[in-house]
C-alpha cells in the first residue's frame, strides 16, 4: 500500500472519524451484541461496587460478577446517558453507542499523590516536556535522582492514560508504559476493565475534545481544564468490542500515514 505525505490535518480527521463512527469497521465479524447504554449499566454498576467496598458494605453481587437484572438496574437509578439533554448533543454516532459524561467513566481529578521523600531514585518522573504535543508518544524517560524533584507528584500505574490538563490546546496525552509519577498537571485517568485505554486515549486527543477544553480553559498565561468542565464533557461510548477494533483501524491509518500510533 503506497504511504501518504504527512499532514496534521489528515491525522486529526482520523481521530474524529474514530470518535463518530465513521471508520470503515466491518461490524459483522463483532460477536458481542451489547449496547454501549449496557457496558454504561456495567461500568456504573462496578464503580458503585468499588464505592462500597471502600466503605465496607455487602458486595457479594459485584464480587461474584452477576450482571443486575433490567428490573434491578431501574430500581438503582436511570442510566446516565437518558439524562443528557438533546440540544447538547454535538453530533449523531451509531445506534449502538450511547453518549455519557466522562465523569461516567472515570474519577476525573481524583488523583493518589506522592511526597519527595516518598518516591525512589530511580522511579520514573514524568512531565509535561517530556510529552510530545499532538502525538501521544514520549520524548524521554527520566528518573527522580536525573531531575532532583521537590514537589508532590501523581502516581500512576501501567495503562492509565496521562491527560495534561494545562494548556490543553497543545494536545499532550499518552498511555503509561509502567508505574511511575508525574507533575500535579497531568492527570493519570484508570478507565478500568470496560473502556479501552486506547479509545479513550483517542478520544482525549480528538479535534472535538481539543476544542471543547480549549473554549473553557481558565487562566491568561497557563490556561488549564478545570475538573468540573472535564467530568461535564460529553463521550461517545461504544460497545467495547467496537472500541478494540476502531482502534485496531485508528493505527492502520496513522501507519499508512507515517504518524506514530497512539
């Protein structure tokens, strides 16, 4: 297959096609014929879950992985996507997806944070220089002995996806290698066992997200999302299995194109 020329243009229309279900995906090899209202219902239901195990209630349901019935889902709640007003909407996505709030699918802001003294020599120390903007790839990897770091930092784990909150126009998120720290404005986001980290990460990344953070960034020099704005934005959820295989199709185009994979 012949490569074509680079363009950032050409790279960022991939990315919204991805979101909006206009990649070509051949939906008839998917075996799985769950919702994306469904896998809401399942990543709600194992938030809640998680929720009462920290506070030491009964989670034997949740533990044993039975899946709530219709009836048992009406009585904890409506789902969030029914409670999303119309004229909000931004634009149409496949009958099988659902729209939701990214606080639906991830503790937005809530970070673990680590002192100094608590953080090895040689644990890995990221920050915002080290991220390329609008590529997703890491430009260096530095420890906490090469940087001599003094403030608090974030901890993160394998696969969570690391979202620069300041000056979101320059686009900078990517999806840890291994466990290490980071600068207070990156967010390390878990989006758990139903959202693949890549499709999130392409969905961070995409012209729609971009302009969203960029109309309400705060502050003159060093604007920055705040946390409220970043829970209220709107995602196009697909069913899981439709996730893995957009982004199966997301890196074919981008190495057709010569842009690094996300």
């Amino acid at each position: 297959m012949a490569q074509i020329k680079k363009d950032t243009s050409l790279r960022k229309s991939i990315l919204q096609a991805a979101i909006t279900g206009k990649l070509k995906i051949d939906n008839g090899e998917l075996r799985n014929e769950e919702t994306g209202k469904e896998l809401l219902d399942r990543i709600i239901e194992e938030r809640n879950a998680k929720e009462k195990m920290s506070h030491g209630l009964d989670f034997a349901n949740a533990k044993s992985g039975k899946k709530k019935t219709k009836k048992e889902t009406a009585l904890a709640g409506s789902n969030p996507c029914d409670n999303i007003p119309e004229d909000e909407i931004p634009f149409e996505v496949p009958e099988s997806w659902c729209w939701c709030r990214l606080g639906d699918l991830v503790p937005f802001g809530q970070c673990e944070n680590a002192e100094p003294d608590e953080i090895e020599d040689e644990a890995w120390i990221l920050d915002l220089e080290d991220i390329e903007k609008d590529s997703g790839r890491i430009l260096q990897f530095k420890t906490k002995k090469e940087v001599d770091s003094k403030s608090t930092k974030h901890i993160f784990k394998k696969g969570y996806v690391l979202y620069s909150k300041l000056r979101p126009y320059l686009n900078k998120c990517v999806i840890a290698p291994k466990d290490g720290y980071c600068t207070s404005e990156i967010l390390p986001l878990d989006f758990g066992n139903f959202i693949n980290n890549r499709y999130a990460q392409t969905f961070l990344m995409s012209p729609y997200f971009v302009d969203y953070t960029d109309s309400l960034s705060f502050g003159v020099k060093m604007p920055r999302l705040g946390t409220e704005d970043g829970k209220k934005a709107l995602v196009p959820l697909p069913p899981l299995e439709e996730q893995e295989e957009i982004v199966k199709k997301v890196e074919e185009l981008l190495s057709v194109c010569k842009f690094p994979s996300i």
